[in-house]
C-alpha cells in the first residue's frame, strides 16, 4: 500500500495576485488616484453641464424641475447613460491605447492587469465603470456599495472593489 493521502493541502507556494511585484510596478498613491477621478469628474460635469444647457436652450426641456416616483427612476438611468457616454467619448481612446483616462494621464498613472499589461476595453471601461456605476444608481444598495468601493483604498494593496471586479490596479506610468 503506497502513502497517497487525497486530503492533503498543495505543497506548491501561493503566488499573491493582490500585490505589485517590486521590482515592475509601482502602486499609485491614494493621492494621485483621488486627483485623478476629481479631473475626470471636472470634465464630465463640464461637459454635462453644456449639455443640459444646450437641452434646455434648444428643446425647452428642464432638467431641474423636481420628478418623482418611477419617472425619477428612468431620469436617472438616462442621465447615468449620457455621463458614461460622455466619459467614453472623452477618454475611450486613452483607454484603448495607454489604460488611462485624461485625469490619470495628467496624474502619470494607469490601469494595469495584474500582470501589468493595458487592459482591454471590457476590463477598463465595462467593468469598472458601466458595471459599477450602474451597481452605484440601485436605490437604497447603490450609495452604500459606493461607499464601500472607494474605502475599500485603504487597504493594503490601495485596490478598490471596481478594481477587483475588473481584475486592475491602478500603477504608477514609468
């Protein structure tokens, strides 16, 4: 009778996906990831400002009448769609090519794999921002997945939960 005994653990050791190695990249401040989404943000609100204006100048439409019950609902969901269209337009090209949107650029950090390569599109933009910004707009849940998204930087390895879910980090550009 051999000594095979199947409910022994692997022997083999655990290579840590969360961390960058040390000798390739290095993680990105909280600082210059918070300065980053702030220029983003800048832009987008610019942009969705001129167009609301432009809605209200042409169409007559007034955007800041208050709307309640379930037409609320789908004002927010358009307005969601138009943000993130306007994010797209503005840095899916970056994206693409660089894994950085305008605010990141201008900070010189990127979106990496965990190997650190640029991620595809799908990882970049339909992850981490389409997927969670519509997890963001689910009344009661949405604030508070939110909440929990952006504290989760603290951690050790500053890696946030549209980072996970997406399978990036966010590292310093060389």
């Amino acid at each position: 009778m051999d000594n095979y005994q199947p409910f022994t653990p692997p022997t083999a050791p655990l290579a840590e996906p969360d961390r960058a190695q040390p000798g390739q990249l290095e993680l990105a401040s909280r600082r210059e990831r918070l300065n980053a989404i702030l220029i983003d943000g800048l832009l987008v609100l610019l942009l969705f400002g001129a167009m609301a204006g432009a809605c209200y100048a042409f169409l007559g439409w007034e955007l800041w009448k208050p709307i309640h019950g379930v037409r609320q609902i789908y004002v927010n969901l358009a307005m969601a769609a138009a943000s993130l269209g306007l994010f797209f337009i503005l840095n899916g090209y970056y994206l693409v090519k660089y894994g950085q949107t305008i605010g990141k650029r201008s900070c010189k950090i990127r979106i990496a794999r965990l190997d650190g390569s640029i991620p595809a599109l799908r990882s970049s933009f339909v992850l981490r921002y389409c997927l969670v910004g519509l997890i963001k707009n689910v009344p009661v849940f949405g604030p508070l997945f939110g909440l929990v998204d952006v504290l989760w930087i603290f951690r050790k390895n500053r890696r946030c939960l549209h980072d996970l879910v997406a399978g990036t980090m966010v590292v310093k550009v060389s």
